[in-house]
C-alpha cells in the first residue's frame, strides 16, 4: 500500500504529514527531522505562517509574460516543496512514533495543514495564474492540467456558498481519516488463549507468546501474531474468536465514521455537478468512468467464483477425509480457510509457511531485496547513521552507480511494536525536484516477523519496497509529480509487478548470500512446489478482492448506502456468505482514505503489472531492461499520463492475458 500524501490532486484524505520547513541542499543527505512532541505546534503555525506569505508573492507574479511565467512555475514548486516539508515527516511519525503525544500533536497539525491545502486551492487569484501560465513542453503541459483539475475539484469555480461547504467536508474528511485510523492503531486489546487453544502452532511461535499469572496466553492484533494463528490453530472455535475480534477491532465507532464519510463524499460531487463520488473521483484515473471499473470487475468476478468454488470444494473433501466426517459437514468457514489451505499445501506441495521462515530470514530478506534493485537498476544502498524514532529503524543513503551520486534516502521500519501503524506500507515522506536539486525519501513501514517471512510475507516485503523504489529513485522536474503521484489505478503496478522476483529461481538463489550461506537455499524442485502452492488459492484470493473493490465501488455510487447493511448484503450473496457479527468495513481503512472509490486500482494495476513484466521475456534479473523500466517508468513520477508510459515501456498497448492466467492459476505463457 502507498500512504500518498495528497495536495487536493485527487480530493481524498489519506493520512496528512505535517512537520516544519526543512530545506534540502544540493549533496545534502536528505534526513528527516524528528521534533519532541512539545515543538510540533509552535513549528506548525510558524512554517504555515511563512507558507501564506509564498502564496501571496504568487498571486501577483505576472504570469503573462515569459519572465513571469519561469518565476510562477518556480515559485509555485518552492510552495509545494514547502507544503510536503510541512506535511511529510508527520503523517509517518504520527503512524510510527512510540510517543503517544507526538502522534497526537502530528494530527492537530495535520487538520490546519488540510485547512491551508483546501483554501489554496480555491484561491482564485492563482487558479487563474494557474490557467494561462505558459508552459514550454509535455510535463510542463501535464503540471499545469493537474493543478488546474485540482482546482477544479477543490470547488474553485461554485458559488461562495458552495465552495464553503466543499471547504467544510474537506476539512471533516481529514478528521475522519485520522480518527478512523486511530481507532485501530491504538487498539490495545489482547485476547486470552488457553494452551489447548494453541495447539497446533509451532513451538517457536508459542516461546514468544505472553502469559498471563494463570498461563494462559495473550494475543494482540499484529500481524506476526494473528496470521500463524489462523494457518495453524487446529481449534476451529478459537480460530472463529481471534477473527471475530480482529475483523472488529475498529467498530463500532468506525462504522459510524465510514458513514458519515460517504454521506460526505456524496455531497462534494453532487455539489460539484457529479451523480455520485465515483463519477467525481475517476475522471482523473486511467479507468476514467464507474462503467468501466463496474465492467472490469463484473469480468473479473465470473471467472473468479468458479475457480472459488473449486477451491473450496477441494479444502470441503480433504477436510472430510482428514477429520473422517461426512462432507456435508466438511463446510469451510472464513476462519477455516487459511488454516486448510495452508494443510492442503503441506499435503499436497510439501510447503509449509511456518518451515520457511528458515529460507527467508527477515534481514536478510530486506537486505536481498535492496540487493535485487541494485542488480537491476544500477543504484547502490549504503547504510549511514543518522536520528531515527526507534532502535529498529535503519536508514541508508541510495547511490546511483554510474555517476556515484546520492540520487535520495530510505528508512525502514519493519517491525511490529505497540501504538505503531498496524499494517504494511511505503510513505513517500519527500518528492524529487530536479529543478531545485531536492532528493526524495521514502519510507518502508512493516509489521513483519523477527525470524524470518513466509512467502506472503515476502511477497508483501517485495510489494512494498517497490512503492520504495518508485519513490526514492524519482527524478521529476516538479516534486508535485514525483514518485507515486501517478494516477491511484496505476500507483500499485510497480510495487505489484516487483512481488514477481519471489518467485524467480535466479533472484531466490542469490537470498542466501546474504545470511552468510546459513540460510538454506531454494532449489529448483522447491521452487516449482512453491509456484505451484502459490496459484492454489488464486480464486479465493481474488474473489475477495473483487468483492472489496465491488463494495467500495458500491459505497460511492450514484447515491449513498448503508455502509454495514451493504456490506452484509454483498458478502452474504458470496460463496462463504456473510459472517454474523462481523463488521469488516469498521477496519477497511482503503475506502475511507485514499482508496476511496479506487481500490479496483488493486486489480487494475495487476494487469499493467504483469503485462509489464512480459518485457523482462523470463530473465527477470536483466540489467538492461531494468534500466529501461528505472528510466521509463520510476524516474517518471507522473511526468506523462500512466498508460504513455506503460506504452512506451512495453513498445504496444496493454494486454490482460498474464493477469487472467494469473487468476486461473495457470503458469504464464512463454
């Protein structure tokens, strides 16, 4: 997932930075500040203070002429540079930071850094410089047409009243998306286990397991703790409890909050002339129209449900024949799921997800996947001591290695601790501005096991750090259209596309180098188990998928809906049907944020991702192309529209072979 931080560029809330100007010089590392929790107010204020003023020298530049038009553009990049300055470090510190009051002082600033962004944007002095500055070539063109759409969406041109309640829901909007996230990350609960309950989970997992003075054993809602749990938990009923409670963990407060963020949502495009928030949202993406979106899923979906049925009838019978019960009886419930997939697989691929951990030891696993992208992109990772907000993180200065130049930083952040963002993400805490010598950041948050990853979880690890790479090795003109600024049903195709090297044998072998060989290495027979394993379970993954980006499409439609009666409606007509009690949408945080009538872009950017990958033609450590795919894709940003790009990379239009295979577990053709 990528925590973009939004400048009104797509009118959604996800989680706002906030954090003093910091000005980064040519050669200079670019590092982050971290400020006590005490200075984040009196440092707001003034750097907004001192941002009003830049947008009043802006207002007055003569755009008309040529001289204007260089001082605009330049001037209106040291505002934004000035804004990410304010809003980037804090959106990642109020997610990470161990101090309660910072996290809590970063998102009052964020509220008043939200309330400026939106009165920027419907200044009226500068949407007009904004339309008829000249511009000199492509990307100039481009920067000018997204900030005029941004304008636009911001309510610039309606009525006074109008755009005062625009200014109003935006304003709310942000406070949503922090308390909606809040409400999780600072859930604190721990379910108590008894032994007998535990049965089945591997003994490591069990050593580190808190206890109570009775000896039972107390489990939180992190990821390390809950995924094994329903992979190897043989008691069904505790399985059932910890997902109960994980899938609530939000509610009931967050229902209340989607709601009202819905209703909103609805009001903004209605007040802006659209039918529904998803007419509103997708003019600016590649799909351009709900119809499109609706179409693509409703393909999706047809396909899907019956590889969903097949599986599941698979997990039925081997249910059946291992507890020698009737099939009738042999029904697989959500909480069964994961855990007879996982057996099926053990049976089936002799892969057990517990057992490789071994092969893929945390560390090492990061270490190899900054290994990956220096084979790949010529770039080098060179660890550097540097202020970080806990002992965990590391931060390493990236090399380009042609011309030995620092081309920007990344911090990672990789494992779980209490009060700390509970899932896995990149943020994008600082763009690239070529034009001002600004090098970018990025940010890779995770929650992963200390030990060592199952190939999820390096699959995830992968993922993510491709949101890093698109990030760090930026290299736009503008910082507004650095990294992942490229349209939402395009943002997930690099990070996607990257999660393919875990399943490579000439990328996997390489792993082992850097444990010191004491890791064992994965040899081709594994590695076809391993793909082979891994298709198992494609329809189920992929109809839920396509149920949550149906739902979300659902939700922001032509006009609003019960958020919770939706949800039990639509999961209840799928083929494990709707688990009573659950509230899943109190903890579906996409749909509240910047995902919001967008996470069809999960499966729509899968098809641009493994088309992509075709151009590697099965040699997915060539240098040569990977070169290629750094210069015509990652150092882009969102210079060109997504699908420019994509063409050009991939030298013809787009094609959805690879992903329907993908679907059908099918090996992809050759």
């Amino acid at each position: 997932m990528n925590k973009r931080v939004p400048v009104l560029k797509s009118l959604v809330c996800v989680l706002s930075l906030a954090f003093s100007a910091m000005a980064v010089a040519s050669n200079e590392r670019p590092v982050l500040p971290l400020p006590q929790a005490g200075e984040i107010g009196t440092q707001c204020t003034a750097s907004l203070e001192t941002l009003k003023q830049k947008v009043s020298e802006l207002e007055n530049i003569p755009v008309e002429t040529e001289e204007g038009a260089d001082a605009f553009r330049k001037g209106w990049n040291n505002l934004q540079i000035g804004i990410e300055n304010l809003q980037g470090p804090m959106a990642l510190l109020s997610q990470v930071s161990p101090d309660a009051d910072v996290r809590q002082n970063a998102d009052a600033c964020s509220i008043d850094v939200q309330r400026f962004i939106t009165d920027l944007y419907q200044n009226g002095k500068l949407y007009r410089n904004m339309r008829i500055v000249r511009v000199n070539d492509d990307e100039e063109r481009k920067w000018r047409q997204d900030n005029v759409s941004a304008y636009e969406d911001a309510g610039v041109s309606l009525m006074p009243e109008k755009r005062q309640r625009v200014r109003q829901i935006l304003s709310r909007l942000a406070e949503i998306d922090q308390e909606f996230n809040r409400n999780i990350r600072e859930n604190r609960t721990r379910l108590t286990f008894t032994p007998y309950e535990l049965q089945g989970l591997p003994k490591e997992y069990i050593d580190r397991v808190p206890r109570d003075e009775k000896g039972n054993f107390l489990l939180g809602f992190s990821y390390p703790e809950y995924i094994p749990f329903m992979q190897y938990a043989e008691n069904d009923k505790a399985r059932e409890r910890y997902r109960f409670a994980f899938i609530n963990r939000g509610t009931p407060a967050n229902l209340k909050l989607l709601q009202e963020a819905v209703n909103l949502r609805h009001e903004m495009a209605v007040l802006s002339g659209y039918r529904s928030f998803a007419d509103f949202a997708l003019r600016r993406r590649m799909a351009k129209k709900p119809v499109a979106v609706d179409k693509f899923l409703e393909d999706v979906r047809k396909i899907v449900v019956a590889q969903e049925k097949q599986e599941l009838d698979e997990l039925s019978a081997f249910k059946a024949a291992v507890r020698q019960i009737p099939l009738n009886q042999a029904e697989i419930k959500r909480w069964d799921t994961n855990y007879w997939l996982q057996k099926v697989k053990q049976v089936r691929y002799n892969i057990d997800q517990n057992v490789l951990r071994q092969y893929f030891p945390t560390q090492a696993a990061m270490e190899w996947a900054m290994g990956l992208a220096s084979q790949l992109y010529g770039i080098e990772f060179r660890q550097a001591d540097v202020p970080v907000w806990h002992s965990d993180v590391l931060y390493y200065d990236v090399i380009d290695t042609t011309t030995d130049k620092q081309i920007g930083g990344i911090y990672l952040d990789i494992y779980p601790r209490e009060g700390k963002y509970g899932h896995a993400a990149a943020f994008p805490v600082q763009g690239s501005s070529t034009m001002e010598n600004r090098l970018p950041i990025s940010v890779l948050v995770a929650n992963f096991n200390r030990y060592g990853l199952d190939m999820d979880e390096l699959e995830t690890l992968l993922h993510e750090f491709g949101h890093v790479l698109h990030g760090v090795m930026s290299k736009t003109r503008f910082v507004e259209q650095s990294g992942t600024s490229v349209e939402r049903d395009f943002v997930e195709a690099p990070s996607q596309m990257f999660e393919e090297w875990a399943h490579d044998y000439e990328a996997l072998s390489l792993l082992p180098t850097y444990c010191g060989n004491a890791c064992p290495k994965i040899d081709r027979d594994m590695l076809r188990r391993l793909n082979e394993a891994r298709r198992f379970g494609q329809g189920i993954f992929y109809s839920r998928q396509t149920l949550y980006a149906q739902y979300d499409m659902k939700i922001y439609g032509d006009k609003p809906v019960d958020v919770m009666d939706t949800w039990v409606e639509m999961e209840g007509n799928t083929l494990q049907g709707y688990d009573q009690g659950t509230q899943f949408p109190g903890q579906f945080g996409h749909v509240v944020s910047g995902y919001s009538a967008g996470y069809y872009g999960y499966l729509w950017s899968k098809v641009l991702a493994l088309d992509m990958l075709s151009r590697f033609n099965g040699q997915l450590m060539n240098p040569q192309v990977g070169k290629f795919y750094r210069k015509a894709i990652l150092e882009r940003g969102s210079e060109l529209p997504a699908d420019r790009m994509v063409r050009y990379f991939l030298g013809r239009s787009p094609d959805s072979t690879a992903f329907y295979e993908d679907i059908r577990g099918l090996e992809p053709a050759k």
